[in-house]
C-alpha cells in the first residue's frame, strides 16, 4: 500500500513539475512586459528638474583661449635684453 502512494506522490509531483515547467517562460514575459509600468520608485532628491521655476546656478562664460598670446616667430633681439627683462629686480638695500 505504501508504494502505491509513494508511485501516486511522485507522478503527481512530476505532473506539477511539467506543468511548471511549461508555464514559466510566459511567466517571465508577463512579469517583465509588466515591470515596465510600473512607476519609478526614486524621489528627487531636489527640485523637479522639468520645472521651469526651479532656480539653478548661473551660467557664466570664461574664454579657454583668453591668456594666448601669439608664439609666431618674432625678430631675433639681442638675448641680454631679452633676458634683462623677464629677470627679477634685483632688491635695493636701505
């Protein structure tokens, strides 16, 4: 008697498992086609970004090229003079 419901148990547990078997890719689909409606769960950490009246941070223009200076060759100087005036002063004693 107990092997006949032991045989009863595991044809019964291997329909189960077919039947699952069968159905869970249509599950997967489902539940992915649905995880697309639903509303997302983050909260803006600050102000709406698509309200207009929201305050942002001026925008301010600085030039990447604004302390060029052109490096063309120039006239040849003579090189004490050049030197002479990019040197430091030299300091005058009191």
């Amino acid at each position: 008697m107990l092997t006949l419901s032991g045989a009863k148990s595991a044809a019964a547990s291997a329909a189960r498992g077919r039947h699952f078997r069968c159905h869970w890719p249509l599950l997967a689909a489902i539940a992915l086609a649905l995880s697309g409606c639903m509303p997302a769960a983050t909260q803006v950490a600050g102000a709406d970004p698509a309200d207009p009246a929201a305050k942002v941070a001026p925008a301010g223009y600085r030039s990447t090229i604004a302390p060029y200076s052109s490096l063309r060759p120039a006239t040849p100087a003579p090189w004490r003079d050049r030197n002479d005036a990019v040197a430091p002063q030299p300091k005058q004693d009191r």
